[in-house]
C-alpha cells in the first residue's frame, strides 16, 4: 500500500517508520512512503509557504498554491489516492476507518500548519477530514503517523500474527480483556487461575465477561453502545 506524505516537515515523520514492525513493512515493500514537500512546490521568490488570512484574524494559513500544487503533482504520478486533511475539525479517526483505508491502494496525508488551510483546499481536493482528537496540536503530521500506523497495521502481512487482529480492542467494539504473561506469580501478584488451566471454552467465557466490565469501567460511552445493540 502506498502513503503520501504531504508536509513542510518530512523527517518527522522518517524517523518513525525506520524501526520495529513498521520498518520491516517498508523494507519488505509492504507499505510505500513518499514524502512531497510544499515549500518544494511555492512559486513565492523566498519559497514562503504561510500567509495572512484575508479580512484579518490571528495568526497565518498555509497559502494555497504551494499545496494546491503539490496535490495536483500526487494526482498525476497516483490518481487513485484518497486525499485525506489533517484538521481538528476533522471526523474522529476510529478504527473501522483504520481497517477500511486499509483497502485503499493509495492514501495521501495532507499535514497542517500554523492555523490550518485556506478552505478552498479543502473544498477542491480532500475526499475526506481527520481529526486524532479533541485537541489543538502544531501540526497535521502526528495525526497523520497516528493514521498511517493504524492503517498499516491491517494492511496483510504486516503483522506477523494477523490472529491479533481479530482479538484485540475495539473489534465487536469491547475494550480488549487483560492478558498476562509469566512469571504465574510476579510480587505476590497471581495470574487469573482459570487461564493455567488449559480450558479454552471457560478462558474465552471469562475473557468476554472481563472485556465488558473494562469497557463499562474505562469507556462507559462504548458500552452503552454495546449493551444497546444487544438489546435490541
Ligand atoms: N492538526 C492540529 N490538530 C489536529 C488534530 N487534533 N487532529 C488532526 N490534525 C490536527
């Protein structure tokens, strides 16, 4: 799968795809990063890539033309790529969104900054709007290594378990049960006994019963959800 990055500030984003299970994907060809730099594209004689907003307002927007071009360069080397816009006023980024990007041959971050794009970029090229959060952070990129991670890792192969895709959080929208791993007994503190016990029908019981308490403990907003899709 292939993830453009469009962003005055590549090598933050670089250095997190170099390691660990997001560096064997790029290395083995499972997931493709090309970076596009506005400030490569701008037509500004001192390459300037900000600019005041117009009828006045605090702070500067990221100026039209350099992203407008660099977008339009995407979609001629990659026309099939979705065009998605890091802002906080995007739609919250979930999961189900994680695992149906990953269908996607091609998705291109387009990253933010000062305070934010003129919105006729938005109008003319994002086929879609993230935010990662109730929060105003200095960028889209972090927003869009968050996306990029949770996209890649249901991308196939990717993982080398896939198993762990199916079990863990939010999938049949429970928060995942809790897990342990040896010593038995670490400070006086003992595994759940049933899970020695080799039963794997009365773990997976267990398990489900767990998983529906922390969700009604930690996220009382998911469980509401839950209990009311079973209701009815
Ligand atoms: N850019 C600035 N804040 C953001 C947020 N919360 N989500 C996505 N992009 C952003």
């Amino acid at each position: 799968m292939r993830f453009n990055f469009v962003t005055l500030f590549p090598n933050i984003v670089k250095g997190y795809f170099t390691d660990s299970i997001l560096g064997r994907a790029v290395e083995q060809n499972l997931i493709n990063l090309h970076f596009y730099n506005p400030r490569d594209y701008s037509k500004n004689r001192h390459l300037k890539v900000d600019d005041a907003k117009v009828g006045g307002g605090a702070g500067m927007l990221m100026a039209i033309q350099p992203i407008a071009d660099t977008i339009k360069d995407i979609k001629a080397k990659d026309s099939k790529s979705k065009i998605i816009f890091l802002t906080p006023v995007g739609k919250p980024f979930k999961q189900i969104d994680a695992k149906r990007l990953a269908k996607e041959e091609s998705v291109t971050f387009v990253c933010g900054r000062y305070e934010g794009f003129d919105e006729r970029l938005i109008e003319e090229y994002a086929d879609e709007l993230f935010s990662i959060g109730d929060y105003v952070l200095t960028g889209g990129e972090l927003g869009a290594m968050i996306m990029c991670d949770a996209i890649s890792r249901n991308v196939p192969n990717v993982l080398g378990n896939s198993d762990s895709l199916i079990e863990e959080s939010f999938e049949n929208s429970l928060l995942e049960a809790p897990s342990f791993t040896k010593p038995n007994f670490y400070e006086k503190k003992a595994v759940i006994s049933e899970f020695l016990k080799g039963n794997h029908s009365k773990i997976a019981s267990i398990k489900r019963c767990l998983a529906l308490s922390k969700t009604k403990y930690f996220r009382p907003d998911i469980y509401s959800k839950v209990k009311a899709s079973h209701e009815k």
